[in-house]
C-alpha cells in the first residue's frame, strides 16, 4: 500500500482519517467520503457535533464487551481447587489493581476498585490494537469497499476525551456528596490564599480541576497517537527494514500501552480520593 499508487503522504493520511458518519450540511446523513483523505478529513469536520467516528466506536465497544465477557466467563468457572490458567491471569490482575486502590484510596466506596479494574483492562485492550500490523484491518476493510478504518481508539481524542470527562464527572459528583455544594464551593474558593483572596482562589482551583480531565485525555491519545504514527513510518521504509526496526519498537511498545493504561487508572484513583479528602 506504501509504494506504487500513493504517495508517502497519503499513505500516512489514510492512516490516519477516522470512518465518520453524521449529518453533513450538503449531503445529509452518510458517511465522510472525499477523494482523498484531506477532503474526507474535511467533510468529517463539516458534519459538527454529530459526526461519530464509527470504527473508533465499534472497536472500543467491542473490546469492553470482551473484557467484561471474558471476566465473566472466568469468575463463573472459578474454583478453589488448582486454578487454570485463565483465573490465575484473571485473579492476578485483582489482585495488583486491588492492591494499587488500597495504597492510593482510603476511604470506603466500592465503586472504586470496579472502576479501576475495568479502566486498566479496557484501555489496555484498546492499545493493544496498537501492535496489529497497520495494514492488515484496513486491507480487508478496503476489500469490502470501506475507505477508511482505525483500529486503535484510543489514537482517537474523542474516545480518551470521552473517559476521562467520565472520570472528571464522577470527581465532581463525589466531592460534592461528600462535602455538599457549600463544601465544595469553600474548598475551591478558600485554598490555597486567605478567603480575602477568593475570586483568585476560584480561578486557580478552576483551572486546576478542568486541567485534570484535559491531561487525562490528552497524555493517553498523545502517546497512542505518537506511537502509531512510528509504526506508519516503518511501514514506509523497505521491506527489510520494517523487521529490523518493527520489532524492537513493538517489543518497546508494550511497556507503553501498559504503562499508558497504569497511568490513566492510577490518577483516577488519586483523583477520585482527592474528591473524597475534606481539606
């Protein structure tokens, strides 16, 4: 796909363009679908607030089922004899997460650890899609006549976005359950300058709070979408070359997709246990 009828360009533009579909103002309802990526992109951007990048969408709806099919298929067959493999793959990773929310988390709410877990294991499946070959999905989704398909969604902002103002609605919803609004308002109001200095107190802790979902989503898609545009680069270079240069940077890039999934879940929890602490 890299060498013959595209340039380097649009190989990396294809790539890169979302399966949209929404209401565009000239041609209604459909699909994004220009002669090239630049127009599709463009189109896409023209349908508004109700364009949906359905690839995005399918993919992360399809490995979150996955990941709650396979937990429940394992906790039903689980036993206390000697365990298979699978419970003890499942049971391990519990255990870390239930170990990370006790260390960060101190108080009781048992929605916490639920949340973390599926945070972890969701994202994780999600990057995983990073180390696919980049040309295979798209190869047979061209096959069937779709233009465009990404298969990594989390190199989508809308899907991190999504997560992490999930994240940022549950930091709200608990701080003020657990101070009630007048709490809420004097811890962002009276810290971290005396009261006579509110209106700047305000702000600060404002800016500071909306910081927290914008980092959340920006960090995971900034090294997802990083990483994938290495992977599109190799893809260029000669056949010889994708091996020697492939490999290593798919070996490293577990530890990225790991640590990217570690690193969402954990500022979860210490956000979460910020919003239930009473300064």
């Amino acid at each position: 796909m890299a060498s013959g009828t595209v340039t380097s360009s649009e190989y990396i533009s294809h790539h890169l363009t979302n399966l949209t579909f929404g209401l565009h103002p000239e041609n209604g309802w459909g699909f994004a679908h220009g002669a090239n990526a630049a127009e599709t992109a463009q189109q896409a951007a023209e349908m508004g607030f109700w364009a949906i990048n359905v690839d995005s969408m399918l993919w992360s709806v399809g490995l979150g089922l996955l990941f709650v099919w396979f937990f429940r298929k394992v906790a039903k067959s689980v036993t206390s004899g000697v365990p298979g493999g699978a419970q003890n793959f499942v049971e391990s990773i519990i255990e870390f997460i239930d170990d990370s929310v006790k260390g960060i988390f101190h108080h009781k709410n048992p929605v916490i650890a639920p949340l973390a877990l599926t945070i972890f294991v969701w994202i994780f499946l999600m990057n995983l899609m990073d180390l696919v070959p980049i040309d295979w999905v798209p190869y047979i989704a061209g096959q069937m006549g779709i233009g465009y398909f990404k298969i990594v969604p989390t190199t989508d902002v809308n899907i991190t976005g999504g997560m992490a103002f999930s994240v940022f609605g549950l930091i709200v919803y608990y701080s003020i359950k657990q101070k009630g609004i007048s709490g809420f308002l004097k811890e962002l109001s009276f810290q971290p300058l005396p009261k006579v200095f509110a209106p700047f107190n305000l702000f600060l802790e404002i800016v500071g709070l909306l910081a927290k979902p914008v980092s959340l989503a920006l960090r995971l898609f900034g090294n997802m979408y990083a990483g994938e545009m290495i992977f599109i680069l190799i893809a260029l270079l000669p056949f010889w070359a994708q091996w020697v240069l492939s490999v290593p940077w798919a070996i490293f890039h577990i530890l990225v997709i790991t640590l990217q999934a570690f690193i969402f879940m954990v500022l979860t929890i210490v956000y979460l246990a910020m919003a239930h602490d009473d300064h």
